[in-house]
C-alpha cells in the first residue's frame, strides 16, 4: 500500500510497477511518485489481471503493460 510506506522508499526507486490500487489515496501517491497525470491516475483502479504500469528513471515515457498468461 503505497501510502504506508517511507516517502523515501518510494521517491528512491529508479523502476515503478504499479499494479491495480482501488484507494484514491493510494493512487495518487503512487501516481504522483511516478509522474503520471490525473487523465493516467484514472487508469488505475481499472487495470485488469496481467495490466500495469511501468516508469523508469531512464525515461519520462510510462509504459502500460499487458503480461499474458503462460500455458
């Protein structure tokens, strides 16, 4: 949950991934930490089983990602 964690931790992670968050504190902390805007934030809570969000130090471009499921 990102709102119980240290700001540092959270500010001194050069890769994100950000799974489904429902709690709009959550998402905004998370969002904010990664630089998304509120239009991205929204996306969120709706990202299904196998989506999420990725940032890096390495770019200011944000990556949704689709993991599809092994057989």
């Amino acid at each position: 949950v990102p709102t119980r964690l240290i700001p540092d931790a959270i500010k001194n992670t050069n890769t994100k991934i950000t799974h489904r968050l429902v709690a709009e504190d959550d998402c905004r902390a998370i969002a904010e930490s990664m630089g998304i805007s509120d239009e991205q934030r929204m996306i969120i809570p709706k990202l299904l089983v196998g989506q999420c969000i990725v940032s890096t130090s390495l770019t200011t471009e944000k990556h949704w990602v689709q993991v599809n499921k092994m057989k």
